[in-house]
C-alpha cells in the first residue's frame, strides 16, 4: 500500500498558509502604495520577492506531496521530499514508533539497524493507523519523546542507543482518570 503526505492533516501547514496569506496580503498592498507613489523601482522588488516566495513555496509543497512510503512483501521504500529512496527490507526494521515533541507536533519513524537507517514522516499521512498495523508486524513499537529544538536524527539516536525508549505496552496516559 502507498501512504502519502496529506497537507489536510497537517496542523502545522495550516499556519504557515495563514502566515504566507497575511504575508502575501502585506506585499500586495505594499506593491500598490510603492506603484500608487510612483516608485517603480521598490514596486518591482516587491513583485518580485513575492513571485519568488510563491515559487519556493510551490516547489516545497510538490515534492512534500510526492513523497510516499509504500509497503511491499519483502520491504518498505519510502521516497523523500528531496526525491531519494530509501528501501529497508521488513527483516531490518528493528524499532518504530511516534516521536514526539513537547509543542504536540509528533512524526512517524522506523530504525533499520542493521543499515543504521530511519526513516520519519509527519502524522498527516494517509492511512496512519493501517501503516502502524503493518509496522507493527515486522517490528517493535516504541515511542520517543523528545526535546524542544532538537533535531529529529538526533533525538532518534539518543532514545535508541540509550535505552531511553518506551515500549508502547508501558505508556501511561497523562489524562486524568487514566
């Protein structure tokens, strides 16, 4: 089965997309006050930092979309948002799970050790819960928690080297009354 990125999952890209609208708004107007005033010249930059913001934009959410983890008999290739593929054959997968940062954002991730490989993917994937099945069956689940700014690889290597991961089994809710 093929899981994909869905941007209308992902929290975190409804607020950059609120924060690129009052952006774009603020260039516009900017634009047309500088053109208004008949400065060409700062009119055009304008024009130009916002043409050149909603390419960079574009090009981000394309290859966001067209990265995809696919499940096969023998293995997982996961294709990334710079384009690489990475294959871990079910054998190799040694560890997966959810690691999550202190703000509520969390991603999907798997360790093939035997490659020294992971791989990550936000929580707004299609299917989330049928791609944990399938994880779950040809590896050990374990979640990780980790600290605010750190990186993803590193947080990784430091719960899994260190022993600092926590089987799922184990978890306790922080609800109250559970």
């Amino acid at each position: 089965m093929v899981y994909r990125y869905d941007v209308r999952l992902d929290p975190r890209f409804r607020k950059m997309m609120t924060l690129l609208g009052v952006v774009g708004v603020v260039l516009v107007v900017s634009v047309f006050l500088a053109a208004s005033r008949g400065a060409v010249g700062p009119a055009l930059f304008l024009s130009l930092v916002g043409a050149y913001g909603a390419y960079r934009f574009r090009r981000m959410l394309k290859a966001h979309t067209s990265s995809y983890l696919e499940t096969l008999d023998e293995h997982l290739t996961v294709q990334t948002p710079s384009g690489d593929k990475v294959q871990i054959p079910w054998s190799d997968l040694k560890v997966y799970g959810r690691a999550r940062y202190p703000d509520a954002s969390s991603y999907l991730y798997g360790y093939a050790e035997s490659q020294d490989q992971f791989f990550a993917l936000p929580d707004s994937v299609s299917c989330l819960d049928d791609l944990l099945v399938e994880l779950s069956a040809h590896g050990t689940r374990h979640d990780v928690d980790l600290q605010a700014k750190e990186l993803l690889s590193d947080g990784l290597r430091r719960a899994l080297t260190d022993g600092a991961t926590v089987p799922v089994e184990n978890v306790r809710s922080s609800e109250p009354g559970k």
